[in-house]
C-alpha cells in the first residue's frame, strides 16, 4: 500500500493488531480506546471490551473523556465499579491491558508519575490509577509509547515490569507467574522481553526507520532479536477508521497542538483587527 500514513497511526494500529477475538481487554482513555475500536471493528468483533470503571462488553462511538464515560459507548453489557473491575483482575479474568508509558527501564518498570524529584518535580504525570494493578495480575501487558523516554533508573517506580530482571519478579512472590509486561509498542519500532534475562529487546522496525533512530532513544546496549523484521504497513481500511474514529490521534499530539494554536492564534487576530 502506498498511501502515506504516520507513525502515529501506526503505533495504534501495531497495538490494535495485539487485540485477540473473544479476549477481555482493559482500556484506558486515548490511544488504548481507539486500538480497541478498530480491533473490534477489523479482526476481533467479540473482544470484550472493559473501561477501568466498571463498563463492560463495549463498543466506542467516540473517544472518551473520562474512565467511566458511558455517552461516548455504542451500547454496553452491564456496569459495575471501579472495585470489581480491579477485582477481576486480581482473579486472573483480565486477558489484556494496555499501559502507557512516562518512563521506562530495560526491565519495563514503569513511571507514570513524576519527573524529577518526587516533592519538587520537573514534571508531575498522571499517577498510577489502575496501571500498578493490571500490570501485576492482567494475563498480558502491553506498553505503548507515544511520547515517554527510555532511562537507566526511574525517578520514581509506578509500576512493577521485571523488577531486576532474569526471575526476580516470580522469585518476589508478589504477581501471579506468567505475568508482566509482553510488549512495548513505540512510534519507531516494537520490543519485546528476552525469554531469559527479561530486558527489552527490539523484535520490530517501522517502515523508514533505521536501527540507529532507535538506539539513539535508548541510554543503555541495545538488544536487538536475530530476527528482525518490518512492521506490516497499515492497510487502506485500518487508516480510514482511524482518522475517521479519532482524527487527533491520527495525527499525534504535536501536529495537533500546533494546529490548535494556529486556528487560536488566527482567530485572535482576526478579533483583534479594527472594524470597518
């Protein structure tokens, strides 16, 4: 296919192509939300899909504002609360959750919550909400990152990847075994977690992007899989429902606050022009 799409775009559908039919999935607002609608509109019409709130077996009409928004649903099997959502996750029912990322580690713990100094931040995220919580007991993680930074050490532990690595994360006891993080889905490429030693490994490229567009990301030795590959392109269909479903997040959040703030500003100045 020869139609231009972005990386942005592709990011999404790389993360909607990780939804399986007949899986329950938890999404969160943004990115995860509109992957779903497309999983479940494409290839996985039965993927049960879960807002963190309580809104089970639903389909996206439009983008969400909020985790418990029930207008922005095409219908929806039931609802319960925030407890039994976080509750069926502790018993093993989550297939799949979707995390983004603030910063990560080789290891894929996570940060979502400052940047800098925890009392006098650079930055101050949105916090864990449900993160800490699926990542530890959802059968399958997916991370996404649009926008996050790959660190040696996290200026704060949100949310638990592998811990230190190798078996340190079923050693502590603390999740259930088989669990973490199984992907982390970027706007360059797709890692995955070495079988053994659970650091991220590139497995993926995106069209047009070099191995060294990537490294350069990254503070530590990359590892990259004997097998490379290229990441499938998207198809004519998966782009249409994209900018039709979600047109700014098509676009990635840049070109969108760029484009907010020249219609503001021309608006601004055509307000402020003397009448005739």
């Amino acid at each position: 296919m020869n139609r231009h799409y972005t990386l942005s775009e592709l990011l999404i559908i790389a993360t909607a192509r990780e939804i399986k039919n007949d899986e329950n999935v938890i999404l969160g607002v943004g990115l995860p939300t509109t992957a779903g609608a497309l999983a479940k509109a494409l290839h996985a019409p039965n993927a049960n899909l879960m807002m963190e709130s309580g809104i089970i077996d639903f389909t996206p009409l439009v983008q969400p504002n909020h985790i418990a928004d029930a207008m922005s649903c095409r219908g929806f099997s039931y609802s319960t609360d925030l407890f039994t959502s976080f509750t069926m996750t502790y018993r093993g029912f989550v297939d799949v959750c979707f995390l983004g990322v603030g910063q990560v580690d080789k290891f894929g713990n996570l940060n979502t919550t400052v940047i800098g100094d925890y009392y006098k931040p650079t930055i101050r995220l949105p916090g864990s909400g449900g993160a800490a919580d699926f990542i530890s007991y959802a059968k399958r993680t997916v991370l996404t990152m649009r926008g996050g930074e790959f660190v040696e050490k996290l200026d704060y532990v949100t949310s638990p990847g592998y811990l230190e690595g190798g078996d340190s994360r079923d050693k502590s006891g603390l999740f259930p075994k088989g669990t973490g993080p199984s992907l982390l889905i970027s706007q360059k490429g797709i890692f995955t977690f070495d079988e053994k030693t659970k650091e991220l490994t590139l497995a993926e490229i995106y069209p047009g992007v070099s191995i060294d567009d990537i490294k350069q990301d990254i503070p530590w030795d990359l590892k990259v899989a004997a097998g490379l590959k290229e990441t499938a392109p998207p198809s004519e269909e998966e782009i249409n429902f994209i900018r039709d479903f979600a047109p700014a997040e098509a676009a990635g959040r840049a070109l969108m606050t760029e484009l907010t703030a020249t219609a503001l500003f021309k608006e601004l100045t055509e307000r402020s022009k003397p009448s005739a």
